[in-house]
C-alpha cells in the first residue's frame, strides 16, 4: 500500500501494525499503537497471532517487510500488507499532516 492509504488505516483500530526495524532506527512514528517487533524476532512471535488479523508490516525503506510478508503468507497468515517504500515514503506525508493541524 502507498503512503496515504498507510496513514489512513493507521487512523484506525482494525489493523495490528508491526514496525520490523531495530528498536534503535528513527524516525519512530508518532501513532501509539504500532508494534515495534524487529524483523529477527518476528518469527518467534507471530505463531501466537490470528493468522486472519488485519496485518501492516512497515520498515525503513521497504525490503524487509516485504521479505517478512512473503514468509508470513508462506505460513498462513492471509490479511497482510506492507507500506510500499517504507517509513521514508511518508516522511513527507507526516510533517505536512502534523504541521497543518
């Protein structure tokens, strides 16, 4: 999904949205109910998780969770989506909608 849609599911409830990058990569997002869960722990937790969850996977620049959508598709899950680009294609996004509110 693109940028805009990204940022209009995360005004919602209906999506768990995972955050695979290292707890110490910036920028952090400012929505509160995103997950941060790095990419190499991810496997470990997601066989805990509704494989029907409406899931968003988001990184830095786009790979990594593609990558993470493709194993998770492999092993079930069947909601997933992933921001195309990553963080850095909503960085402009972000300090537009914070700043003409």
């Amino acid at each position: 999904m693109n940028g805009v849609e990204f940022l209009q599911k995360c005004h919602t409830n209906q999506y768990k949205i995972i955050d695979l990058r290292e707890i110490f990569e910036k920028p952090k997002l400012p929505f509160q109910h995103i997950e941060s869960i790095p990419i190499n722990e991810l496997y470990k937790t997601c066989h805990s998780w509704d494989k029907n969850e409406n899931i968003i996977l988001i990184c830095q620049s786009g790979i990594r969770s593609s990558e993470a959508k493709n194993k998770l598709k492999a092993i079930g899950f069947r909601n997933i989506g992933q921001l195309k680009n990553g963080i850095n294609s909503i960085l402009n996004l972000l300090e537009n909608e914070y700043t003409e509110s």
